[in-house]
C-alpha cells in the first residue's frame, strides 16, 4: 500500500495514510516536484504514463513524488531516477501549497520544488511516463497558455510562479 505524509498548515509530520484515501479525502500531506534543465536552458518535461491514478497523459515536470522522512532531497532524487532514469545533484528552490480537484481526487500537498541541470541520457520509466521531451522556455509558456489542459495542475503553478 502506498503512502503519503500527512502534515499540519506549518508542514509539520502527524501520521501517514494510505495515498488514494488522502487524496479522496482532501488529506493535507508533503509532495514533491522536480526540474531539470539541460545547458541550453530548456527543461525537460514528462508525459505522465495513461495508467496513472490522475494527471494521465498529461504533460509535467521530470518527476514527482510523495515523501516519507524528512530527507525529501534525498526521496526527491531517488525517485528522479526512478521515473526518468536521470541521477543529478538537485537543489532545493522553494515551497507551495496547492489545492485542487483532479477528476474525482482532491489534491492538497505542501509541494517542495528542486532543481537540477542534466546532460545525459534520458531513460524514462513506462510505467510512470508514456513520453519525454526537452522544451524552451518561450515555446513551455506560449503552449501552456494555448492548451493548459495537456498539462498537470501542480506543473502550471510551479510555472506561473517563476520562483525557481
């Protein structure tokens, strides 16, 4: 069974729960995101595999997860590797709180972004991720702004926000 981190309004840990009931309940809990960069300045993005629980087939950024511990970096880029098959120093950038009904699930995560820059290669997981891709900046903005439904709720804050 596959957890998440329950935690107070001050990110504070209180107990876990089993991630689909957190996230049918609205549970507050820790997430999160991550992005890469290669040294032309584009990021790489992931299609999330069609089999997800929700957010299938949309476009996001390289990874994403749960953490159980406080070692969240750690977590963060084990599960880059996990999922995309990349292993780069991540740094921490800054932390959000997003809500936000996701079909029939309620997303409420203390979301904390890393960042890393990556030039290898990319080999992405097909259970987690249907397709990859390296994109501009200009060209990110200009297609979230003309079809925001290809692309993940929590991804188009982090990059509405710009705090990376």
């Amino acid at each position: 069974m596959l957890k998440v981190l329950e935690v107070t309004q001050e990110n504070q840990p209180i107990g876990f729960s089993e991630k689909i009931e957190a996230h049918h309940k609205g549970t507050l809990h820790r997430a999160f995101s991550i992005l890469i960069f290669n040294l032309d300045g584009e990021m790489l993005l992931q299609k999330r595999a069609d089999d997800k629980y929700h957010s299938m087939g949309k476009w996001s950024n390289a990874a994403c997860g749960h953490p159980l511990t406080d070692d969240i970096k750690s977590e963060a880029s084990q599960r880059l590797l996990e999922e995309m098959g990349v292993e780069t120093e991540l740094e921490y950038s800054y932390t959000f709180h997003y809500t936000e009904n996701v079909g029939d699930l309620y997303e409420n995560e203390i979301d904390e972004v890393y960042v890393g820059v990556y030039t290898g290669e990319v080999r992405p997981n097909p259970d987690e991720v249907s397709a990859y891709k390296w994109i501009g900046m200009e060209e990110l903005y200009e297609d979230m702004q003309n079809n925001p439904d290809d692309y993940s709720r929590w991804f188009q804050i982090i990059i509405r926000d710009n705090k990376w």
